[in-house]
C-alpha cells in the first residue's frame, strides 16, 4: 500500500524549532517530488515548501522562507521540514503530500494523515 | 502570487443533484489546475489533475473542464458520500496555491 506518515509534532512556544519527517513506502520514494502542505483547522490548504527528487531544487511560500528548511533522504525514504523562529501563525496540521509526476510543480496524487503543531505562550 | 477564487462557497444539495463548482485563476495558468476532495477529519483526495484528467479510482460522475483562468468541477448525479469541502490547486507557478475551498452539504 502506497501511504505517507508524518510525526513529529506538538505543542511548543513562539521563538521555538521543530523537525517534523514523513516516511513513505509502498513505492520508490526517490522518483518523486514531495511537499509539505499545511491547514489550520477548519480552514484552507497551504502550501509550504516543496522538494524535487534529489532535494537540490526546492521551494518555500513567502511566509515561511528563512524559517523553514525542506530536505530530504532518500536512503530512507524520508522527507523533512525544519521549523525555526516558530510563530503563532504557524499553528496548523501538517501534511506530507507526493508530487504526481513533475519534480516541484505538480498535483499532489497522496497525502499523510498530518501532523498538529501548535505554537502558543 | 496566483490566487485563485472558488465559487461558490457552500452549497446544500439533494442526492442526485449535478453540483458545478467553479475556480477562477487571477492570470492564465494553462491547464496546471488540480481538484480535490476533503471530508471532514480526512486528508484531501486527488480528484481531477491538469483541469480534466480524472485520477485513478475516482468514480466517473466526477469530471472536471477548462483552461485558462476559468475551471469547473461537476458532480453529476450527486451521491451522500460527496459532501465534504472541495479545493482546486494551480502548479503552473511557484507558489503553488490552492483555492478557499467549497463545502457541499446534503440536504
């Protein structure tokens, strides 16, 4: 079964770091584009930071560029985000999601189930 | 930045109904416009990618149109199982954004 799984959130302060990793299985991870998507809940989807194959193209939205960095490793089939000066705003279910097809710019055919940070005082 | 403006936002329909669910792009994006479909406490699901294309295993009452800056979505004959919110994404362009989402109810 092809399924994405994302861990490594939870509750910390504003200022804060985090890492959250996506593992992927049931196909060869390193033949595909990956993402990060994010979504406060009960609200819209937000793309975050995107990776082709290799991890030497990548891509941030504005809100998150010098903050967050994409990277992953393939050997074992792992895709992360590193999380810095963490803010209220950032507070949101994290979702790992597989490129279809292209290496940056592509639908996203699987999604993880999330992973929740909260960033609170 | 591409933003991309769904119409409309909640609709309340009867089973059986056909639901058209427009997206409209802020300049051309080609075809680089994707569907998808998220129930409550789910991830979202690929319906339709590159504006027509429907996605493996999804039922054939769902079929998406359009290029451009004008997409649309349409459930035809819709079941109970389709009420959730649904989101269109451009990638023809970095950032890749997504709509604000419509929400489909049954009535």
């Amino acid at each position: 079964e092809v399924q994405l799984v994302e861990s490594g959130g939870t509750v910390l302060r504003p200022g804060g770091s985090l890492r959250l990793s996506c593992v992927g299985s049931g196909f060869n991870f390193d033949d595909y584009g990956m993402s990060w998507v994010r979504q406060v809940p009960g609200k819209g989807l937000e793309w975050v930071s995107g990776s082709n194959w290799e991890g030497v193209t990548t891509g941030y939205a504005d809100s998150v560029k010098g903050r967050f960095t994409i990277s992953r490793d393939n050997a074992k089939n792992s895709l992360y985000l590193q999380m810095n000066s963490l803010r209220a705003e950032d507070t949101a279910l994290y979702y790992c999601a597989r490129h279809a097809y292209y290496p940056l710019l592509d639908a996203f055919d699987i999604w993880g189930q999330g992973t929740m940070v909260t960033v609170s005082s | 930045e591409i933003v991309l403006t769904q119409s409309p936002d909640f609709r309340s329909v009867t089973p059986k109904e056909k639901v058209t669910i427009t997206c409209r792009a802020s300049q051309s994006i080609g075809s680089g416009l994707h569907w998808y479909q998220q129930k409550p406490d789910q991830s979202p699901k690929l319906l339709i990618k590159y504006a027509s294309q429907s996605f493996s295993g999804v039922p054939s009452r769902f079929s998406g149109s359009g290029s451009g800056t004008d997409f649309t979505l349409t459930i035809n004959g819709l079941e109970a199982e389709d009420a959730a919110t649904y989101y269109c994404h451009q990638s023809s362009f970095l950032p890749t954004t997504f709509g604000q989402g419509t929400k489909v109810e049954i009535k």
